[in-house]
C-alpha cells in the first residue's frame, strides 16, 4: 500500500479532526500560487499592528524554510508582482479597508469577534495582480493565527525552534481557493504557566540567554502563539516577570500574549518582588498600608498591557493565609484591591480583567459563602494531579467574568513532586476538559507547564482543544496521535510515532516515576512485574527502531519527543526491576542477587548518561534541561541529588530450600476490561461511551452527557459482564475507576453494582477515602461483596447514577486475591457456556 502523502493525510485526518485544509496539489486557476518557481509577495499595511507586520515575517522565513525561496515584504500595494499574499486586521489595514470599500471583499462575519480570521483568494483584486490570498483577522491575534496556522500548514512546525523539528521541504505550494472563516475561539483566554522551573528551566534559560529576560521570553511568544495560545502566567520562582527585565511586558503586549500572574500572586506583582522590596510582613491585618503601596505598583505599572489581574491574597510561600477561613479579611482584601485598580486605571474595577482562583484552601472561601463581584472570573482548579476539584452547577446563570480552570501537567507537593518528565495522558486530560467546558467554565484555561519542555504533546493537546472543543472528542481521540505525529515527522512515520506516543502516555499515568520503587510491581502476582517491563521494552524498541529510521535532520527531534521520553521511563524500570530481583534472591542468601546488583548499577548510570546525551542535542542547545533529580526520594520533596537505590551482595551462596506453595493467583478469578461488556443499556437520553486509552491498562467507560446524572430505578442506564462459574459462594467485585473528584460539591459521586437478580447496592465513590493514595496509584477501587448461590451462568451489573464517574475495570473473585499494583489482567469468558 502507498503511503498517504502529507496533504492526503491532513485531508483524512482533517474529516475526524474538523481541520480547515488550506494547502492543495492543484496548479490550476482555482488555486492561489504561494510558491510555484517564484514566491508571491508578502503585503501588510506598515501602519497596521506590530504584531501583523510581525507574523508577515515570520511567514516570510517558514515558506523560505519550506521551498528555499523567500517571498518579498512589500508596504506598497504597487510593488506587488501578479501574485500577493495581503495580511490584515479589519479595522487597521487600509489595504483590507480599501477592498471592503470597493465591494470586492466583506468582513461583516469578522466585525466584533474575538481572535477570528477568514482566509481567501481573490481573482484580480488589481489591475497589475493575478490573484491575492487574503488573510484578515478580527483583531491582532486574529490575524495573527490565521497567518500561522498557514506557516504550520506548509511544513513548519509550531516546535520548530524548541524541539528542532525541521521544515517539511517542498518545492511548490499552493493554497486552495475555497474561503475559511475560523470559529472563535471556545476557551477566551488559553494559556502555560511555567513553574517549578529551577533547576531545569532555570539552569538552562541563564547558561542560554542570561535569565529570565524577553530574549527568552520572546521565543515563548511566539511559540504561544504558534499554538494559538494568548496566555501566560510566567517564571516566579525567585523570578519577577516585570522587574528581571522591564522589556519582558511590553515585548509580551506586541505579541499579543495576555500576562497575569500565579494564583499566589495578586495585583500583578512577583511573589519575590515583595522579597526584594516589600516593607514588613505578608500580613493585612498587621501590614495593610504597605501591602497596598506594593500592589499599587503593580497596576500602575500595567500601563495599556493586555493584562489579566490576579486577586485576593495566600500566605507567604504560597501557604495558606491563615489557620481556618477569614471570609472578612478576604472580603475586604478584594474590595481594597479593585479600589487601587479603579484609581490607577482612572475607570470601574470592571474594566479591566480579573481572576480569583480557588486554589486549595481558597476554595473554602467560596464553598462557606464569599462571592466576588459577577465581573471577576471564578478560577476553579484541580487538585495538582489533574483531577478537577469543583465545576459550576450545570445550568447554572452565567457570570459577567464566566469560570475557567487551573490545571496542572507538572506539581511540586503531596503525595510527591512530578517534575522531572512528562507523565500526562491525554485521554484524561480530555475527559477532564470536557467537563469544564460541559459545565460551563471555559472563559480562562491555564495549565502549569513546569519547565515547559519536555510537556510539548501534552501543551499542543491542551490549546488545541481549548482553541476548539468540538474537534476532539471520545471517538477521535486516537487520530490526534497520528496528526500531531505527521506535523512534527512527516506521513511516512505519523502511524508509528503516533503510536509510540499513545502508548507512552498510558504507561506513564500509571505511576509517576518519582514514586516508583523496586516494591511497585509484584513480582509473583500475575508475573506483574515481568509484563510490564515487557511493556515498556518493547515500546523502547519501537521507539528506537523509528529513530533509526528517520532522517538525520529529524534525529534531535525524535529524540526529545519520542525516544527520550520512552528510554528514560524504560530505564527507570529496569533498574527498580533489578533492585527488587536483587532483593528477592539476597533475601534467599542466592549469589544470583550480584548479577542484579551489578545490573541495577549499570542502570543507574544509564539514566544519568541519558540525560548527558540530552544535554549535547544540537550543539548543547539543551543543556540543564534533564537536571531535574528523580531517583532517591523520601518525602514528598525532592532530593538533592539522584542517588543509587540501595543493593545487596551475597558473599555464601546458601540458599534456604524453599517448599513451592501454591500460587495465590490460582484462585478463581474474573476480570473484565470495562469495554468490554456484554451489553450496555442505554436509557433516558444516557448513552455509554468507550475512552479509549483512559485507563492504566485499557479503555474506560463513561456516560454522556457529563451534565446528567439520575436517580436508581430498574431502568437506569447499566453495563452487564457475563461470566461462567462452576464455583458458589462468597464473591467480592471490585471496579476500579480514574480518580474523579466529586466535582459536583455534594457527598461524593455514586454508582451502583448488583450481582444477576440481587438488589443494586449503592456504592459512594469517594466514602472513606485516602487521596493521597487515590492519586499516586492514579485509580480509585471499591469493594463489594455478594454471594454466587448456584453454579452457572451470572450476570455482573454496573448501574450509573452520577454523571464524570470513569469505569476502567471490574473484577470478581472468591477469596482475597495476591496484591499487585494493577488489576489482574483480563480474563476470557467461556462464551460456549455463556
């Protein structure tokens, strides 16, 4: 079979995915020549926004990346040659005004809307010019996106400068003449936040570019925008974003990037501002005057800057501000607050954009009864493992500021820090997402990014969907993969590398690699141990098979994006495979334990070696970024260093006789994968639907709409597992689910779970819970017992009754099954007897 070329690809994927395609392989009159032996011109009006006479070079650069022919940048409308691309803001570009005024061009669809552009060709817009391809935005950013995604279109990744993805060279473009009009955007305000970034970023970013000053920044801009993003709370530890370098805001302002600051960080001042200037305690009982002469500053300082306001008030060190909940004190910290901004600003607090975020003990604030003017939007957020905390009601009467949501990809904090690779997959990330945009809290998305590298998949993945959440959904997740794959490597290695990833994500939800140790797997039960090395060695040599296969100028590339991330967490393994075979056979007084000594030693060097050969990627373009420590916890913080997992040598090989038992997993058992029912009700407008990939070994299942939930009744939506047993008895089903907060702010969400013609038994979620453990083992169980009266056929039923419950597995057996880390693996149903 022929591969599918790039375009042929795009156009494929472009039928799940919702992708306006603007590139074509005809040359005929229907098309707008970019490229075909001469590149057409490039034209913005020189009075027209910084940012459009910005983007118009950046354009420029991609398609001479692409074709090796760069396009000239005109001002002047009568130097243009027969073939012109015009890029523009409606109400700034005279050029576009001009043709609006002789009815040859309307731009009433783009009049008032948000970051929206239309792209389309126009045949003889000139006398001297053939055609001219239109690229007109609403506003900047507007046309600022509509010009990048076709920078992305014709080959240049948005990743370009930070993975070193190289151009997808081609000799021709040609864009087709079919006018787009973009959507705007569902999520208003989208944007990183880059945290816990020392020692990787921190370490990198003053060896490259000598701090955290608008050098660096500016590449950040760009990618930001690239990826149609427009928000960024930036680096505050032990940095100040405004005054490290007071060329950072007003370089951020040109490219359109809106800047607030953390959750900690109120009236847009760095926490280590007040370090550097603050006058007494962080206090406003005892300190109030100052506090307010310091956040003053802030806001004088905003000047015109597109500007996000953070307010309210944490402790000092992001801690709590006080013991229990001031609701007064609070109260009376925003009222001050939005009096400083309307006095700076000169008009109402109202004006000018503000956020509350309802971050840890916050949110008791709010749940206790402390409202916010309606103009301030609600930051909920989730409980720094992804795991949203609380959604507004559903139906429930909108707010002038609207909710948004703070996410995170990276935490430093309990149960352990996980900064040191990207352990994120996407598939809950989107389950999570869509609840937010179900439930209505779609005015800001922000996600902690850490050190931004290595989160490029899952930061591509989270502003695309926040740009438009009707392009992924339950049924298209997978294909994400694979376009994601193609932009970066091309069609002939999009399937395979998409894989590679798709797999990498699960694997790596399972346990954060901080938390692994030689005690996470079995090494009896199920050969849990064994599979799952297994697992990961034979997605290494995927991995390794695919980068010796691309080209040498995707090696770095592949590297940082693919084989890194999959080598590292393979080797991680290895070695807490080797230390626990060390300490199973010293334990036995068994020379053999020295081979996996010596082993698990060799890794531990590997690891480090690993993180070298980062360093040196193009030319040590990287160097610092894996200097994050990772092995040797003991707490919830990170150790100084990595260190060796302790190991043992057995000098008297004299090993104890042993007398096999029987193995504990030889007891009856049923597993089910939760997709793998034997029929699914579907009832009162509830539809069960397959996530593909969700959970720590498969699939999950959930209902939809999210928004729903009902009752118990006999005809409530439910799943049925059908098993045989030829045993009777005492059963306990277990079903394991992704660790969903009860979200809803009620007792905890609840299912049901009946046993053939027993009466359902209401089980809650989240009774009796231990989060700590909910979250590093990233599922929560729940145990049910029944009684089997006969032997024969039985019938396992999952009832639903609240809505964002996701079920990954259920299993059922007759005694006190072997611990392992993951559910047993599934079992085949004897269908004949079924």
């Amino acid at each position: 079979m022929k591969k599918l070329s790039h375009l042929l690809l795009l156009m494929v994927l472009g039928q799940y995915l919702h992708a306006q395609q603007l590139l074509t392989n005809r040359t005929d009159k229907n098309s707008f020549p970019l490229v075909n032996g001469t590149a057409a011109a490039i034209y913005t009006d020189s009075t027209d926004d910084w940012l459009v006479n910005k983007v118009a070079t950046l354009l420029q650069a991609d398609v001479e990346k692409v074709t090796g022919k760069k396009p000239a940048l005109i001002h002047n409308i009568a130097d243009a040659p027969a073939n012109v691309v015009i890029i523009g803001t409606c109400d700034r570009s005279r050029m576009l005004q001009s043709l609006r005024n002789s009815n040859k061009i309307s731009y009433g669809d783009l009049n008032g809307k948000w970051e929206t552009y239309r792209i389309q060709t126009l045949v003889k817009p000139f006398a001297h010019i053939e055609k001219a391809l239109i690229i007109a935005g609403s506003d900047k950013r507007g046309a600022a996106y509509g010009t990048l995604e076709l920078c992305k279109q014709i080959g240049v990744s948005p990743w370009y400068w930070w993975a070193d993805v190289p151009a997808r060279k081609q000799e021709t473009l040609h864009v087709n003449s079919t006018a787009r009009l973009s959507t705007p955007p569902t999520v208003k305000y989208r944007g990183i936040f880059i945290n816990d970034e020392a020692p990787a970023f921190a370490n990198w970013t003053k060896e490259k570019f000598g701090g955290f000053n608008h050098k660096v920044y500016e590449k950040m801009f760009e990618l930001l925008l690239r990826l149609k993003g427009n928000f960024l709370w930036p680096a505050m530890w032990g940095n100040a974003f405004s005054d490290d370098d007071t060329l950072n805001p007003v370089i951020a302002h040109q490219w359109g990037i809106v800047v607030g600051s953390s959750h900690h960080e109120p009236m847009l001042r760095a926490h280590d501002e007040w370090r550097r200037y603050g006058k007494g305690p962080w206090n406003y009982v005892r300190n109030d005057s100052s506090l307010r002469d310091f956040w003053r500053k802030g806001i004088m300082r905003m000047q015109q800057h597109e500007s996000i306001v953070t307010i309210g008030m944490r402790g000092d060190g992001d801690e709590p501000m006080t013991e229990g909940t001031a609701t007064a004190l609070l109260e009376s910290i925003v009222k001050d607050q939005r009096q400083i901004i309307s006095d700076v600003t000169g008009k109402p607090a109202a004006a000018t954009p503000q956020l509350w975020a309802l971050y840890k003990e916050v949110q008791d604030y709010y749940d206790k009864g402390m409202r916010v003017p309606d103009d301030v939007t609600l930051l909920l957020c989730d409980d720094n493992w992804g795991n949203i905390r609380k959604l507004p009601p559903a139906g429930a009467p909108s707010r002038g500021g609207g909710y948004g949501i703070y996410y995170h990809f990276d935490y430093v904090g309990d149960p352990r820090n996980y900064k040191w690779i990207n352990t994120n997959n996407v598939a809950r990330v989107w389950e999570q997402m869509h609840l937010a945009k179900a439930y209505g809290a779609d005015r800001i998305w922000i996600v902690n990014v850490g050190d931004l590298k290595p989160m490029e998949f899952p930061i591509s993945f989270f502003l695309d969907y926040a740009w438009n959440t009707n392009d992924l959904n339950e049924d298209n997740l997978r294909k994400y993969y694979t376009l994601w794959a193609g932009e970066q490597f091309g069609t002939a290695y999009a399937t395979r590398i998409g894989d590679i990833l798709r797999r990498f994500g699960q694997y790596a939800a399972r346990r954060k690699p901080e938390l692994l140790d030689a005690g996470t797997y079995s090494l009896t039960a199920y050969k849990e141990a064994t599979r799952v090395l297994s697992e990961w060695e034979t997605l290494l040599a995927d991995a390794e098979a695919v980068y010796a296969a691309v080209p040498a100028d995707h090696k770095d590339a592949c590297f940082q994006l693919v084989l890194h991330p999959v080598k590292a967490f393979t080797i991680v393994h290895q070695l807490y495979h080797a230390v626990a075979m060390n300490r199973q056979y010293a334990a036995q007084h068994d020379t053999t334990a020295n081979s996996w000594a010596d082993k698990a030693k060799q890794l531990y060097i590997s690891d480090s070696l690993l993180s070298i050969q980062y360093h040196q990627l193009a030319g040590g373009k990287w160097n610092h970024m894996m200097d994050q420590t990772h092995i040797g916890y003991t707490y919830w913080q990170q150790p100084a260093s990595n260190s060796m997992p302790a190991v043992s040598y057995i000098t008297r090989h004299q090993p104890a006789a042993i007398t096999p038992d029987t193995p504990k997993d030889t007891l009856p058992y049923f597993s089910f994968a939760a997709a793998a029912y034997t029929n699914a009700l579907h009832r009162g407008g509830i539809r069960w639907k397959v996530i593909p990939d969700i959970g720590r070994t498969g699939d999950g299942i959930t209902t939809f709409p999210v928004t729903r939930s009902l009752p118990l009744n006999k005809n409530s939506p439910c799943l049925e597992y059908g098993f045989f047993s030829a045993d009777t008895g005492k059963i306990a089903v277990s079903c394991y689910f992704s660790p969903t907060l009860d979200f809803t702010g009620g007792k905890g969400l609840k299912y049901a779970i009946s046993v053939d013609n027993e009466a359902p038994v209401i089980v809650g979620l989240h009774e009796n819970g231990d989060w700590n453990k909910w979250v590093a083992d990233n599922v929560i169980s729940r145990t049910t017992s029944f009684r089997l009266r006969q032997p024969g056929k039985h019938t396992i039923r999952y009832w639903m009754i609240s809505a964002g419950i996701v079920l990954q597995q259920i299993t059922a057996s007759y005694g006190t099954l072997p611990a392992s880390y993951l559910p047993p693996p599934a079992t085949v149903n004897d269908h004949e007897h079924y």
